[in-house]
C-alpha cells in the first residue's frame, strides 16, 4: 500500500522534474535576511529541489532567485525570481553537511526588462488546475 501511494504522490507532479544543476540565490520571503548561495539538483516549472549551507524549516515561505534554463520551459532562458513553500528539508550525502530543500512554487516573476523594462508576476496553477494567470492583467485597458 506504501508504494502505491508514494507513485500515486509522485504522478501528481504538474510539469517534469530536470536534473539540472543552476546557481541561485535563496532567501526566507519577505524578510531582511541576505540572500543565502544555493544549487539546483532537480528542477521544474513547478519547482525545485536545491542544496544550500542556509537552514530552512518545513512550512516556511521562500524566495529562489535563479536562471530558468530552456530545457525546463522550451523557452528561452529567463532570469525569474520565485516564491514558494517548502515542503521537505533534509541531510543530502555532502562532506560539508548541506541540506536538501524541497519548494513548491506559488507564483514567480519572469524579468523581461529587456523587451518591456519591468518584470511580469505569474501565479502558478494550483493543483486543483487553475489556469496560469498573469497580475498585470488586472491593470490592462483591454479588460
């Protein structure tokens, strides 16, 4: 019955997961804690899975600031910043005790300051399958 239910949780997964290691800063949201160094292990556009030396608790809201790479989206690659909740924290096999982090995203702003000059907010569509959603919709004259 274990197994079923660790496949049935991992098939529940939004977009795939890619090995894909990326430098990233991460930081605890809304807060005025320097931005902490990290890496990649795995990657979605839902998601991630990174090591770091910083601590974080279960529950906590983050922000990961990283270079979403084209293997990922089929897109370009673009800088966004990230905000989500972390899911799980653990010890990974490291010689200097780092931790593994597990954070699902909530919504992540894409940086276009070079075609537009300002950034775009997404929401990520939740689990129940809402659709993605862009916050500067709601100022747009065509609405």
């Amino acid at each position: 019955m274990d197994r079923l239910a660790a496949r049935f949780r991992r098939d529940m997964r939004i977009a795939p997961r890619h090995n894909v290691k990326e430098d990233l800063r991460v930081r605890i949201w809304k807060s005025n804690t320097p931005e902490q160094r990290a890496e990649s292990i795995n990657l979605s556009e839902g998601g991630i899975f990174f090591v770091t030396d910083a601590v974080f608790q279960r529950g906590e809201e983050i922000e990961v600031f990283l270079q979403m790479p084209k293997e990922v989206t089929g897109e370009p690659a673009t800088n966004r910043r990230c905000t989500g909740q972390v899911l799980r924290v653990e010890p990974v096999d490291s010689p200097m005790g780092k931790l593994g982090v597990g954070v699902r995203f909530d919504r992540y702003e894409v940086s276009r300051s070079e075609v537009t000059g300002s950034p775009a907010t997404m929401f990520l569509p939740s689990r129940f399958g809402l659709e993605i959603e862009a916050a500067h919709a709601k100022t747009s004259p065509h609405r």
